[in-house]
C-alpha cells in the first residue's frame, strides 16, 4: 500500500506541534492546541499516559510536578485528582485555571476545530492501556486523523494488532543499525529520530524512502537545521515553533 505521509517532490515539510505550540502556552493543554492549529502546524504531537484509574490523559512526564501546582505519579493519581490540578500557571500567570486533557477532550477538540494528532504513547503501556488508547480514538471516530508514534517498541506491536489501520513511527534517540528492517518487523508508516543523529547519517532518509517509510525527526527549533533537514527530503520535522516552520515553509 502507498505511504500518503511521503512528501512529494516540491511540496512543504509537514509542520508537527511539539506538544501543541509550546513554546508559545503550557504544553499539551487544549490552549497549546489551538495556537498550533492556528500557526498552519498540519499536526499536534502530545504525549498520552494512564491515571491509576486507567484514563489516557496527555502529559509528558512522569510526574505532575514540573507542569502542574501538584505532585506525584501521573499513573498513582486518579483522573478527579489531576483534574483538579491547574497545568497553566506554571507556565504564565496569564494561563493559571488551565488544565491538563484527557486524550478524548484533546480528540474532541481537534475533530471539530480541524488538525490531525500525533499521539504519542509515552512510556511502557500494558495492552490493556494500549487498548484503553484504540477505544478512545475509535469512540472520537478519529482513526483517520490520528498517527500513534512511541519509543516503546512493545507499545508499538500491541496497537498493530489492536487497531492495524493506525499509521505507526517509532522514535529513536539514536539510528538503529539497519533502520528499513526494523521498520518492516514493526509495520512502521514513520521512522522518526532525533535530529542529530539523523543529520550524521543522511543516507538513511533516502533508504527509507526508498522502503515506503516515511521520516519526520525531532525535536527542531533552529531555521538552519529545518533547513538541512528540508534538502535531506525528511516528510515532517517535530518543533516547538510552528509558526516560524509554517512560515519558514511557505517562504520557501
Ligand atoms: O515527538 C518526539 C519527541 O516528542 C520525543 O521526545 O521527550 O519530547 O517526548 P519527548
Ligand atoms: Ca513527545
């Protein structure tokens, strides 16, 4: 089957929100989202972890305490406790009452304003959370506008035979050895690593390519670096600034 997440020749690098426009308002909150959506970004990147009564909520560490008035374990705290939590004042006074999302609040927002998601799965999930995960995406009738990514390679083969028609990627925060074969074990649509890596082994964009794989690394900030990684012919970069990629992009 045709990989429809493939840049064609002479088009713009797909714009992905790192945890929505986070450098702009506290990342993954819905007010992130939405300043993404509006910069052009084609895609919100988040982070998707289980209270201890199994709700997927977005949140990108393991704990609450850097983003939130709260502390502990997101996965020892119930989906009331971290409702409770403000998630925006750490970030601006501006935003203080913001609060942290559940993965079907995010998915609701987004089915009715407009933006795909690239959903991470962070950190090691049972199948049943993976399950809990293909349930809310499927009861938000957003299968077609989701695209699961994780540096859990077990997390990765559970949502295949959960929910195949899922577009995958797997992270890395360094090159496998023989990228394309890892890509076809695990079914991937996306091989997405880290920048730098990639930039020191060009060769492996084209191999991919070449395998039906996508590649959309990140985590890209900087003008010159969307710029070598542009000429590279990567399909998306992962930033913090999608205004400035989206800018950056129609520019070119
Ligand atoms: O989307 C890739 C990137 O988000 C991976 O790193 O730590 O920001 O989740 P991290
Ligand atoms: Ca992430």
């Amino acid at each position: 089957p045709g990989n429809g997440y493939l840049r064609p020749a002479g088009s713009p690098v797909t714009v992905i929100a790192h945890r929505g426009a986070s450098s702009a308002a506290p990342e993954n909150t819905l007010v992130a989202q939405e300043i993404g959506r509006r910069a052009g970004a084609d895609f919100i990147e988040n982070d998707v972890q289980p209270s201890k009564d199994g709700v997927p909520f977005v949140l990108h560490d393991g704990t609450v305490d850097r983003t939130t008035d709260g502390t502990g374990s997101i996965r020892n705290l119930t989906s009331a406790q971290l409702k409770a939590l403000d998630a925006g004042s750490w970030f601006s006074p501006h935003y203080t009452g913001v609060r942290m999302p559940t993965l079907a609040e995010q998915l609701a927002d987004l089915r009715t304003r407009g933006g795909d998601l690239l959903l991470e799965i962070k950190g090691a999930h049972t199948r049943d959370q993976v399950a809990k995960i293909v349930q809310v995406i499927r009861e938000q009738n957003m299968t077609k506008r989701v695209f699961v990514q994780s540096f859990e390679v077990e997390a990765l083969k559970y949502t295949y035979e959960l929910a195949p028609e899922l577009p995958l990627g797997l992270l890395r925060s360094s090159l496998d050895a023989d990228p394309v074969a890892i890509a076809k074990e695990l079914h991937l649509t996306a091989y997405n690593p880290s920048s730098g890596p990639l930039l020191a082994r060009p060769g492996v964009v084209a191999d991919l390519h070449n395998a039906g794989v996508a590649v959309m690394p990140w985590t890209v900030d900087s003008a010159a670096t969307w710029k070598s990684l542009d000429a590279l012919g990567v399909d998306g970069i992962i930033t913090n600034r999608p205004a400035e990629l989206a800018g950056w992009n129609n520019a070119m």
